[in-house]
C-alpha cells in the first residue's frame, strides 16, 4: 500500500498528457467518451469504474496506444507493477516513438522514492537553501526528474546560482503539453521573476486567468507581476491589458504614473544637487550653494549636499566650514567617504551616483548600468558602485552576475552588499504565499540586513501571520534597545500598533521628535490611544455593565471623521452582548456630525448590520449620494453591503422554510454581483436546506476554484459534500485545507465537522481543539485563557474592504476577539458538544403508565425507574447498558361470575378466585449506535413469571442526500397486560401462561424534501408466548409532515399519518391460550398530528397532539384457541350462560392523543426534563408520564 500511495500522485499527474493528434481526429466517438471515462475515474482513484471503461476501450481498440498508456498508468497506480511493464512493452511495440513512453516509465521509477527523503529536499527548499535541496533532489532521482516531481524540482533549481536558465527550459518542455496546467502557471510565474522574461511571463498568465482550474494562482501571480514592471511606457500595455478585465484602484494609479511619471522627492533633491555640481563645475559658486542649501533645508543629513556645500566653501576660501561640512558629509555616509577625497572628483563621484540612483528608480537599468560601469572603471568609490550595480543586475535578471558583485563588494567591506542581497530576499518572499517559506526567506533578508528595521518588522509580521507571535514580539524587542535610530523606533512602534499593545507604542513614539514621527504614525498613535480606551471601558464589564455601557457612550460622542472610532465602540458592545448599546452609540456618533460623509455612513451601516439593525442600515445606504458621487472604493463597499443585507433576508427565510422568498431576495444581488463569494455560498446554503446538497456543492466547489486559499469557503464546500455524502470529496477538501494552511483555525473546523459527521467524535474534539489554540493566538489570548485585549488591532476600515456575511454565517460575527469572537464562540460551542457527546452519562428517573380495561384483566398500571449508564467507547459510535426495575398491576378481578370466567380456566366454574394480577422484576439492557447502525439487546424484567430475551438491529443508510432506506429486525415483548408482558398463573390448573414476544421485521423508506419528511414501509410478525396461541401480524403506514411556521428557534409541523396492522387471530382476551394484547383483524386510521417545538438557551419544549378516525374489526375468538381439547369439554358442558366464543366486533370513531415534553439544562453537567402524553385509540386508552435527570460526567479529558 505504501508504494500504491507513493506512486498514485504521480500516475494521476500525467493522465493529462494529450495523445497524438492523428488519433484523436481518427477516433470514434464511442472510444474517445470511454477514454474520457477511463481518464475521469482514474483522477478520482476510482480503480473498478476505470477498469470497466477501459476494458470497453480495449475491446474496441485493442492496439491504441492511448489505451495501452492509460492501462499501464492505472495498473501502476493499483500497485501492479509487473502487469504495467507489460503494458508499458505493448506500448512500445505499438508506438516506439510515443512520447508517453519516458513518463511512465518514470511513474513506475518514482515509487522507489523515500518520501522521507523527499520531504527533506521540500524542507530545505521552504527554507531558502535551494542549492543544498536541488542536490537532494538530484541524489532522490539518479537522472531526470519524474514527470509529476518535474515542476517542484525546477521551481527550486531557479533559486540556484546559474540554475535559472535551466529550470526555464525544463519547465518550458513540460508546459508544452496544452494539458499540464500546473507546468504552464509555474512556467509563467518563473518567466516573470526576470525582466527580460517578464513580459511574456505575464501574457501567459493573462491567458491561464481565464481557466477555472487555474485563475485564482494565475490571477494573484499576474497582479503581482505587473508590481514589478517599471513605471514607464514600456508597462502601459500590459497594465492596460489588465485593467481591461478588472478594475483595480491601485494598477490604474501605477498606469497613470507610467503615462506621467512624476517627479519624487529624491527625484527633486538629486536634480538639486545635479545643478548644484554643475554649477560649482562651472564655477557659479552661489548658484551651487543655493542648490546645496534646497537640498538641505528638506533633509539636514543629505550627505551629497553636505559635501557640495563643503565644496563650495573651500572654493569661497572658506577652510574651516568646508572642512566642516565635508566631515559631516562623511559621518553622515561613511561607506562613501571616498567621494570627498578629491574635491572637484568628490563633486563628479557624486553626480554620477545621484544620476544612477534616479535612473533605477524610473527603471531605466541598463542606463543606470551604463553610469555605474563608467563609475566603477574610474575608481570612483568601487565597493560601493558594485553594490549598486549587483542591484541593478538582480532587477534585470542577472542574479548569478548580481552575487559575483556582491561577494566582491562585501570582501571589501561595502555594507551595501548585504542590503541589496536582504532587498532580493525580501522581494522573494513578498511573492509567497506559503508562511513557512516567507519566514525562511525573510530570516535570512535579516541576517543579511541586521540593521534594516523594516526587514525586521516584515519578518515580525509573518511570524505573527503564521502563529507565532511570542517570536514575532522578541524579533523586534531588539529594534528599539539603547541608542535606537529613528526608523528602528518608527518600525517598533507600527508593530507595537499592530500588535495591540498601545501603551508601548506611544512609549517608543516620545522617543522621536514630532517631525520624525510623521502624520502617519501620529494618526495611527491616536487610534490606538483610543483604542486603547474603548478596552479599558469593555474591562469595565466584568464587574459593572453599566459602567462600561456609560463609559462606551461617553467616547462615542467624541469626534469621529472617517467613521472608525464609531464602529470599534459599537463592537465593544457586541463583545459585551449589547446589540442595543452598539446601536445607541452609532446614533450618538451619528448626532456629533452635522454632516456624516459618505465614509462614515457606510462604516456605522456595516456596524449596524453586525448589531442586527437591517433597518437602521438599510436608511444609512439610502442616505448616500448617487454611485457617481462615490469613490470606486465606496461604490465597492456599498455593493458589498446590499449584498450582506440580501445574504442575510435569505438566510433568515431559508430558516423559517421559505426558499422561494429566500431566492428572490438573492437573485437581484446575484444579477448585479454573479461572482460575489458570499452571495453564491448563501444559494448554496438555500440549496442544502431544500435537500438538493449535489447543486449546493457544485456551487461551493467553483466560488472555491475562484480561491481555494479561502478557508471559510473550503468549509461550505466541506459542508455542502457532508450533506451530500460525497465522504472521498469531503475528506479531500479537508485534508487539503490543513495541509495548505495549517495556522488557520477554519480550516481545522471543517476536518473537526467531518470528522464528527464520520463517527469519530474524538479526533473531531482534537481538531476543535487545534483550531481553538490557533484562534486564540490569532486574537491574541493569553496563555492562561483570559484575554490579553479586547479589541482588533485597528480599527474598522471607514469603507469596508468586503461583504460582512463573507464566512456565511446567518448572523454577522463581530471581529471582537476573545469572549465576543465568533469563531472562538463557534469552537467552545462544538466543543462543548462533543465534550458531552464523549463523557459517560447517567440517566435516571420514575416512569408511570395506567392503561384503562377491566381490573384484573387488561387493565394496567405501569411504573419503572430506569437507570441507564452511556458511554462513547474510543470516541466512535454510542454504547449503552441499562437496569429497569418494573412494576406491573392490574388489580384484583372482580368477584362477579363474569369476570373470574374471563381469567384462565375459571370458566368451567366452583374454582377458587384468580389471584390478585402483579408482577415485578428488573430488566436488563445493552445497545450500540454507530452512524446508520443500532442494535441492542436485553431481557424482560428479571423476576417476572416469564422472561424473554430481547433484542433488534436496525440498518438506515441514506440512498442520496433526499431519501433513506430503513430496515428493523427485532423481537419485542408484547407490553399491552400483565399477562401479555409478564405471564401469570392460573391456580384453578397450576399452569403458568403468556409472556408474548413479537419476532419480526419493517422496512421503511424515507424522502426529505426541504422542510416536507415523507416516509411509507411495512412489515410483518410472528408473535408467540408460553402457552399463547401463535398469531401473526402485517403492518403498513405512509404519510409525512411539513413545517407550517418557523421563526428563530420556534416551529410547528404539521402532518398526515395513515395506519394499517391487522393480526391473523383475534387474541385479546385473558383465558387459558389467549394472549391478552389487541389484535385486530384489521385496523385502519388516518390521523393528523399537530407539534409545536421552542428551543432556547438551555431549555426546549414542545407540545403536541393529533386528531383522526380509525375504524377496526375483530373476528370472534374461541375460548381456549390453543387447547382443542379444553374447549370441546367447555362446549359439551357449557351451561346456557357460559361462553365458549368471545363474539367478533367492529367499531369506528375518533382517535386521537395528546403529548408534550420539556428539558432543562440546569448546569452543562446535569439536565432536567419530563414527558407526559395521552392516547385514545381502539377499545382502550392510555396515560404516560415520566421524570428524568441526566448527568454529564463533563471533565476536561474527555
């Protein structure tokens, strides 16, 4: 199994290779659908259905060589390695050119690989040392790599010294067969890592955005490429191409900059200083200095112009102030000391820097190129220029040319070098999406960099990114310790902000002076100082709500300009449960502004939604201005919002079982926004709850096509594949979740939801709790459980970035972590679940049930207490073992004449009178449940006259997602009488009778069609008993229900029952050889049942009843039905007033019964609860009532 496993990937990658073209176009169109057939379920691993197709094939074309590769290919894949050589040899015989040939050959070489040693060469290469993996990789595959290994391993030869051009070519051979996506989008995006290349590179992923299979990873690698272009003309088609298919604020803004580049600050400054030198070469002194001083008075280091300056002194005799300034140009540029050592060649080294550097950053290399060869070949500051020029080389591509420099201009001490390479690593890992790579990269951009305090705030967030925040915090605790220089402290107190800790960032930001802060820094320190308030006043909550309401409120009045402050308070009071305080300070915050902006209506709309005021939301977006006076961001935003309204009108009718309501709410929204993830994801939930869960799957499957690194749209695509009992897509989806993202805490949630829907509670609970340590480092809870803050790290957006339904929940999460978070909410609520579901527990409580008849007869009184111990053994399926004490009573038969001839043998009369009727004892059980699987197994009350064993399994495995099929095998005690249950003794013959068990069978089926549940079945037993005549019974039943009024945890149901039994002997009576249970001949009734069911917090109720007509027949019934003998002497002895026949009967009219039963759950250890009902039906009538206690042993290990 190990080598099947090993080498099942690797046969499934190369079913997409194309066969020739010739038989394609010459074969028939029977073979070419069952090769499509073949091939589909091969990718599926569907090994028989496969073999079927292909057998057909081969019986059509036995010699095809397209036959002949897939069967080599499938017999590789079940492990038959000596069959697939000989498929491989008819191959070769057929075809000896086929290009198919090598590859599998290849898949049949892979399975020799040690996955170990493979995974090894994956972890060396996540890990930024792709010289050492490539070597293991090498040593993995003693020549070429295997087919399906190919692209992982030229990924990581393009990150090798001189390895690029290589791993272009073999990724250029694979992706030339028009099957191989996974090779065409890695080709792409490797073409794009050069500039030479990079144009093409994003033509072809222009072309794969277009195919589902490929366009979520092509769409981010194209967008990302187009960051890379120069801002000049050369980039306006493809920036142009783009813009052609979807609209982006922030590429329409970089076409703009490319049709009219713009002069930036350090554009500005180095044309300064450029005409600074000219003019001091030309000998215009004041005209130099004025240059020198603009330069200046924008940055007082700037040390070209600080030498500039020194140099126009010395020309103007000036010694001391040109010496002056010269050393401070010096200590301000060490590295570049070498500029001032001449001093009209200092002035020429530094115009020709200043010109290189303006022209890298318009993205004219090749002239940059051009001035700093020139520069490097006249000495000019050589260690220096050739960091500058390894820059340079990198951007063009030269990476190998690039390194050469570097290591040249490190030997000679240039700190550059280890910038520019830390500045390589840091773009690499911008490109990333996997964490661990990212973090790999950027560790080593820091240990390039170690002064670069932004590189160590990008690895700072990526630790944070991938969970690992304790890291992240001591990463950058290093940045501001002792002499810190202004960007050191700048880059700790942005992640100080981002980490939530406010109080360290305004430390850090009193160690800059105000101009070195900036208004970015400042305006982010005033969120956070007001963030930090709306915390304190949540903290408030734990001992006096009303203080932290009045403290909430109090802010809210505070201004507000772009909305933010507003929604942070409004979410305080969601984390403290108070959608009624959320609202009130939105109303406040509104009544501060005279005039809200657009901004600030669409931030309060979206809090509003969250706080459950569709209303007051819906008049906020009616207030905004025309589309057309909104920013394209805005108008994004109020898209997304209408559609969270209609995601949540949809939800909320789905749920009170009106899907057709429920669509015409999303399909104007659909029609305006066909792609929006959280609109589809609604309609799939509207299908799953109309039972069609195929359609709502396939919807699910392609909004996560569009994103498969989406993982809340990964657990509705689960969700929906649960409902549809599609487990090998469910587990697929899950497994693939938690492998490509392993920190988030969703992803977890849909493997610990199929895990559960599969029967395994336990690894189900250890997912729970997987995704609730990776939720809490996300929210940043402390290691003791409590909250380490009580708010997001900023605030809201003004305009938010996306639909606020986007997980598709029913009501909108607030981002408030800790005890207001959602998901944390979610897991503790599914954990508790489970926790309960796993613990052993113990049921116990009084029963009773009185059943009318004739005392001493059939007549009975009922009491038991139960007691029932249920455990989950190894957290798969449900066991349970139980001890019934019973007691029976039906009294003492009544003296009269009539009466005592009823009972056993009395009717032959001058008999002593039958006994008082009782009987007790305690009956034992034991069952198991798993999935659509029950059985059980127990006696009737030990102590009883009779015993029985008793026993029954039932199998009710789903035939689709809408119908079931339910088959019982069972035999049952017969509980109607004390004779019928327990046996009892007649004293006028000492002989001991009854105790009727009911051996037999049902089958049922059942149709679910959304809230309507439609069943019909019937079924057959043979009934006997000690000295019971035998009997026999036929049952049929159809009807249904449906639900005829729904709103939150309130619904009624109504339905329709029609009931059929009938017995082969009417055995109802009480003498010897009866049985004492009502057996019709023929019973039949149609009955309409009516419940109303409440489930709240803790506690669920319903009450219930129904009303119909039954009409019954019973056929006439000798006295001793099993003893011919004893009633020939009661027919040739009978007096005229005995009775040797008990006469046939009929009988119609009402029927009916009434029921209701309540739970509490008093603690999450122990519920409380009852039920009680009352039926009339046939000749008799029936009241049960009971009392029960249950008791959860809770503790944390389970």
């Amino acid at each position: 199994m190990a080598m099947v496993r090993r080498i099942l990937p690797v046969a499934l990658a190369i079913l997409t290779a194309a066969p020739p073209a010739a038989a394609q176009t010459e074969r028939p169109a029977a073979a070419r659908v069952l090769l499509d057939q073949a091939s589909y379920w091969l990718q599926q691993a569907q090994y028989e259905p496969a073999q079927r197709a292909l057998d057909q094939l081969l019986r059509l074309e036995p010699r095809s060589p397209d036959a002949l590769a897939l069967q080599a290919q499938l017999q590789a894949a079940r492990g038959n390695r000596r069959a697939a050589l000989e498929s491989l040899a008819a191959l070769r015989e057929a075809r000896p050119d086929d290009p198919r040939l090598a590859t599998i050959e290849q898949t049949l070489r892979v399975g020799t690989i040690d996955p170990a040693a493979l995974e090894e060469a994956r972890r060396l290469g996540r890990e930024g040392r792709a010289a050492e993996a490539v070597a293991r990789y090498q040593r993995l595959f003693q020549g070429p790599p295997p087919g399906p290994l190919a692209v992982e391993y030229y990924q990581t030869l393009a990150g090798t010294d001189g390895g690029w051009e290589q791993a272009r070519d073999g990724l250029a051979r694979l992706a030339a067969n028009p099957q191989d996506r996974r090779a065409q989008l890695a080709y792409a995006e490797l073409l794009t890592y050069r500039p030479q290349t990079r144009q093409d590179g994003i033509g072809r992923l222009a072309g794969l955005a277009q195919d589902p299979a490929t366009a979520a990873r092509a769409q981010r690698a194209w967008r990302q490429a187009l960051e890379w272009l120069p801002l000049d003309a050369s980039a306006i088609p493809a920036y142009e191409a783009y813009l052609a298919r979807r609209a982006d604020d922030a590429i329409a803004q970089r076409l703009q900059t490319a049709r009219n580049p713009p002069l930036s600050a350090a554009d500005v400054a180095g044309k300064q200083r450029q005409a600074g030198f000219a003019a001091l070469e030309a000998g215009r002194l004041q005209e130099a200095e004025a240059a020198f001083r603009a330069v200046l008075a924008a940055n007082e280091n700037d040390a070209d112009a600080l030498g500039g300056l020194g140099l126009v002194r010395l020309r103007q005799n000036q010694t001391a102030s040109g010496r002056d300034l010269l050393a401070r140009a010096i200590a301000a540029d060490p590295a570049h000391r070498s500029r001032w050592d001449g001093a009209l060649a200092g002035a020429g080294v530094g115009d020709e820097y200043e010109r290189a550097g303006s022209l890298m950053r318009r993205g004219r290399l090749a002239e940059a190129e051009q001035v700093l060869r020139g520069l490097i070949a006249r000495g000019g500051n050589t260690a220096g220029a050739q960091a500058m020029l390894a820059d340079v080389l990198a951007r063009r591509g030269d990476l190998a040319g690039a390194e050469a420099l570097l290591d040249r201009a490190g030997a000679a001490g240039s700190p550059a070098a280890g910038r520019v390479r830390a500045e390589g690593l840091r773009q690499r890992a911008a490109t990333l999406s996997d964490p661990a790579q990212k973090v790999g990269l950027l560790r080593a951009a820091a240990a390039a960099a170690p002064a670069d305090p932004w590189i160590r705030l990008d690895l700072a967030r990526a630790l944070t990114a991938s969970g690992q925040k304790a890291e992240a915090r001591a990463e950058m605790a290093g940045l501001a310790e002792g002499r810190a220089s202004a960007e050191a402290l700048r880059a700790a107190a942005l992640f100080a902000i981002e980490d939530d800790r406010p109080e360290d960032a305004v430390a850090l930001a009193t160690r800059l002076s105000p101009a070195a802060r900036g208004p970015e820094l400042q305006a982010l320190l005033a969120q956070a100082q007001a963030r930090a308030e709306i915390r304190d006043a949540v903290a408030l909550g734990a001992t006096s709500r009303m203080a932290a309401r009045q403290k909430l409120l109090a802010l809210a009045a505070a201004p507000d300009p772009d909305g933010g402050r507003g929604v942070a308070i409004a979410r305080g009071f969601m984390a403290l449960h108070d959608p009624a305080g959320a609202r009130e300070a939105l109303a406040i915050a509104q009544a501060g502004t005279r005039t809200p902006t657009p901004a600030q209506r669409l931030a309060y709309a979206g809090a509003l939604l969250s706080a459950g005021d569709d209303a007051g939301a819906r008049a906020l977006l009616a207030s905004l201005p025309a589309t057309g006076a909104l920013t394209p961001a805005q108008q994004q935003a109020l898209q997304g919002l209408r559609n969270g309204l209609a995601v949540r009108a949809a939800d909320a009718l789905g749920t009170q079982g009106r899907p057709a309501d429920a669509y015409d709410q999303l399909a104007p929204a659909l029609a305006a926004s066909p792609d929006d993830p959280g609109l589809n994801l609604a309609l799939a939930r509207l299908y799953r709850g109309t039972d069609d869960a195929r359609r709502a799957l396939e919807i699910s499957l392609a909004v996560l096509a569009r994103d498969p690194a989406d993982m809340a749209t990964r657990r509705a695509a689960v969700q929906a594949a649960i409902a549809a009992r599609d487990w090998e897509r469910a587990e697929a989806l899950a497994r693939e979740g938690t492998q490509v993202a392993p920190n988030d805490p969703v992803a977890w949630l849909a493997a610990a939801e199929l895990a559960r829907a599969r029967g395994n509670a336990r690894r189900a609970l250890q997912d729970l709790r997987t995704a609730r340590s990776l939720r809490e480092q996300q929210v940043g809870i402390d290691g003791a459980g409590g909250l380490s803050r009580a708010l997001p790290s900023g605030f809201p957006p003004a305009v938010p970035a996306a639909n606020p339904f986007r997980a598709g929940a029913t009501v909108v999460a607030s981002a408030t972590p800790g005890a207001g978070d959602a998901t944390l909410g979610e897991i503790d609520g599914q954990i508790g679940t489970l926790r309960q579901e796993l613990a052993p527990k113990l049921s116990l409580g009084p029963s009773l049930r009185v059943r009318s008849g004739s005392a001493g007869l059939d007549r009975l009184s009922e009491t038991t207490v139960p007691l029932e111990m249920l455990v989950m053994p190894l957290g798969r399926g449900r066991a349970s073992i139980g001890a019934t004490p019973t007691f029976l009573d039906a009294g003492q038969l009544a003296s009269g004449t009539t009466s005592q001839a009823q009972f056993g043998t009395a009717a032959f009369g001058s008999k002593p009178l039958a006994p008082s009727q009782h009987a007790e004892g305690v009956g034992l059980s034991a069952a198991y449940e798993l999935g659509w699987l029950k059985a059980d197994i127990g006696s009737t009350p030990l102590g009883f006259p009779l015993q029985a064993l008793v026993g029954g399994v039932e199998v009710s495995p789903a035939l689709n997602e809408r119908m079931r099929l339910r088959l019982r095998g069972e035999r049952r005690a017969v509980t109607d009488s004390v004779l019928s249950y327990a046996g009892t003794h007649d004293t006028t013959n000492n002989t001991l009778w009854g105790g009727v068990t009911r051996l037999g069978g049902h089958a049922q089926m059942e149709l679910s069609l959304g809230d309507a549940l439609l069943y019909g079945g019937g079924g057959g037993a043979r009934l006997t008993g000690r000295g019971v005549a035998p009997n026999t019974m036929l049952e049929f039943g159809a009807g249904g229900s449906t639900a005829v009024w729904r709103q939150g945890g309130e619904e009624v149901r109504l339905g329709l029952d029609l009931v059929y039994f009938g017995y082969g002997r009417n055995l109802r009576y009480f003498s010897l050889g009866q049985g004492g249970y009502f057996s019709p001949q023929s019973y039949m009734a149609a009955m309409v049942p009516v419940t109303y069911t409440s489930r709240g917090e803790g506690l669920t109720w319903s009450v219930g009843g129904a009303v119909g007509y039954q009409t019954y027949r019973e056929s006439a019934s000798p006295v001793f039905p099993n003893d011919a003998r004893l009633q020939w002497t009661l027919q040739n002895q009978a007096a005229s007033d005995t009775v040797t026949t008990y006469p046939g009967r009929s009988a119609s009219g009402l029927a009916g019964n009434l029921r209701g039963n309540i739970e509490y759950r008093i603690s999450p250890s122990l519920t409380l609860g009852g039920r009680a009902g009352y039926q009339a039906t046939g000749n008799w009538n029936e009241f049960a009532a009971s009392l029960y206690a249950r008791y959860i042993f809770n503790g944390d290990t389970w």
